[in-house]
C-alpha cells in the first residue's frame, strides 16, 4: 500500500532536523514527495507543476515550530492549498445553480459520451424538484443514439420530471429552441438539454454544441466529467472550455475507487466551479461538492 502524504513526508524530512522554517532548499526534497503523490493520483502534469509553485510560494518562511514536524507543516499547507484550488476559496455559493433569469433557467449539458450526462440530468431533475421545488423539463439533443433518447426518457419519468420528445430527424438547434418553446408555454422553471457525446473529441460535436449554447444562451453550461479519466482529463477539459463559456462541472463516479486527480486538472484548465458529484449511478447519487474531502481524496 501507498504510503499517504504526511508519511511520505515525514521519511523525506530527515534532513531538517532543528530547522524553525521551510525554506527553499529544506522542502526541496518534501516537494519532490508531494509532486510524485499527485502524479499517482492521476493529475496531469501541467496542473501538478502549478500547484507545487502554488505550494512552494505559500510555504516558504512558515514557521515549523508548533508543527510536530517540518512535513507536518508542509502538509498542512499542501492541505489548504489543494482544498483552496478545489474551491474551497471560492465560498460556499459557487457551487449553487444560477436561476438568476427569466424562467426557465436552461441547464446544457457537456461533455464525452460516457462521462455520466444523462444519469446526471436524471440526478439534477430529482435534485432541483425534490429540493428547490421546480417544474423540470429535460429534452436530448442527441439525434445519434435513438437509445440515449430513451435513456433520457426513461430517466426523467423515474424522477417525476416532464421530458419533451425529440424526433432523430430533426437537427440538434431545433430541437433546443422547440423545447424551450414548449417550456415557455407550460410554465417549467428549469429546462435541461442532454447533448451528445463522442468517445473522443469531435470538431464537428464542438460545433454542434456551440452552436445549441449560442441559439439558446443556457445560464448554465455544465461540463460533466468522469473522475476516472486520469490523465487524459486535462485535454477534454481544454477542448469543452475551449468551446463553450463553461459555468461549471460535475465530476462523476466519485464512488470508484479512483483518487479523483482529474479535479486538480479540470480545475487548472477551466478555473471554473466544481458544483456537484455524482457518488452512485443511482439518481439519488448526486452530491454538492466538497472541496476539502476531494483535496484529502487527492492527497491519500
Ligand atoms: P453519457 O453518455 O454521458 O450520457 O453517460 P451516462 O449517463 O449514460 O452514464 C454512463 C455510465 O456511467 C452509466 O452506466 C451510468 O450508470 C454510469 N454513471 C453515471 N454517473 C455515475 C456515478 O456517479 N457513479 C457511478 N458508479 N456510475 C455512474
């Protein structure tokens, strides 16, 4: 078994012993330690390179004396700044969904297929019904997969939510402004557009997606990401953000067993807010983030 950080931490202080500060040249070698934990739990590299400089500025001068050990400071450190990047810093109202709009607050959905889109609009539907009282309309924009249209169906009928059918023939746009349409008319507070996904990314799914954001101007734009992903998260993350004024993201499959590193990553990619987790493929499994659990998940 790995050892966690402040183990690793502690085997590498040896050399500090009766120091009072961390300085540049006594943490070199604990910053190596903190580096290599985050590679292994899967955060991309250009993310690790800015969170060590992140750490290594916050450390530097902190007073060792009070700690029991010069590791034990430098994790704690590392603890803050990892929760603080995970949005601990960025208050508790950056997690919550803006409906600050003329109703409905139109909610669109990105991100690969697979990633959990659908059984995250399932989730959101419960969620925003049972818990903030909303008329939820949710409609797929994925004219690909007949199946991922019946998915969508099924789900939203489980959760008590209206679900607005959409014909595979139609183009993706026209089947957003005719939900929205549809919304206006029965009064829903909230509507949710599902959108395709492709294993990879896709120019055309780009503009595809871009181009129901530009004709529908969601208040929300929800990238939805698999927290196994691992390294790869970092280039999805980019090619979504790229595209798309992204709101913020929902991380999913949190119940794996993965350390979730691809927060770290889509966090340096997009700066944008972590709103929700999906923690069971069930549509109970939805949770608001937690920056501080995810940073000590991170960290081992
Ligand atoms: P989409 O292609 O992005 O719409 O992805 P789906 O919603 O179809 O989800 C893909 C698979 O991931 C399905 O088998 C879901 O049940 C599963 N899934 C989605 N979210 C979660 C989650 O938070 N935890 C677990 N364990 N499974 C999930």
């Amino acid at each position: 078994m790995l050892d966690n950080l402040t183990q690793r931490l502690a085997k590498a202080v040896k050399t500090m012993r009766g120091e009072a500060r961390l300085t540049e040249s006594n943490t070199a070698e604990m910053l190596r330690e903190v580096r290599l934990a985050l590679l292994e739990a899967d955060v991309a590299l250009p993310a690790v390179r800015e969170f060590i400089g992140r750490v290594k500025e916050k450390a530097m001068g902190e007073d060792v004396i009070g700690a029991l050990s010069p590791g034990q400071a430098l994790v704690g450190v590392v603890q803050r700044e990892l929760a603080a990047i995970m949005g601990a810093d960025l208050g508790p109202e950056a997690s919550q969904l803006n409906f600050a709009t003329q109703p409905p607050a139109i909610i669109l959905m990105a991100g690969l297929q697979g990633a959990g889109k659908t059984t995250t609009v399932g989730k959101l539907a419960k969620y925003l019904r049972e818990q903030k009282k909303k008329k939820v309309l949710t409609v797929s924009a994925d004219v690909y997969r007949p199946a991922a249209i019946g998915q969508l169906k099924t789900v939203t009928e489980q959760v008590g939510a209206d679900f607005f059918p959409s014909e595979i023939t139609d183009k993706p746009v026209d089947i957003a402004l005719a939900a929205l349409d549809y919304a206006k008319r029965h009064y829903h507070d909230v509507l949710i557009i599902d959108t395709a996904g492709r294993l990879g990314i896709d120019e055309a799914m780009m503009q595809e997606i871009s181009a129901i954001h530009a004709a529908v101007k969601p208040i929300e734009t929800l990238f939805v990401v698999d927290a196994m992903l691992g390294q790869d998260a970092i280039n999805t993350a980019k090619a979504f953000s790229d595209a798309l004024p992204l709101t913020g993201i929902v991380l999913t499959k949190l119940d794996g067993d993965s350390r979730g590193g691809a927060a770290l990553s889509v966090r340096h990619i997009t700066g944008k807010p972590i709103k929700f987790a999906g923690v069971a493929e069930k549509l109970d499994g939805l949770e608001a983030f937690d920056p501080v659990r995810m940073a000590d998940r991170i960290l081992g």
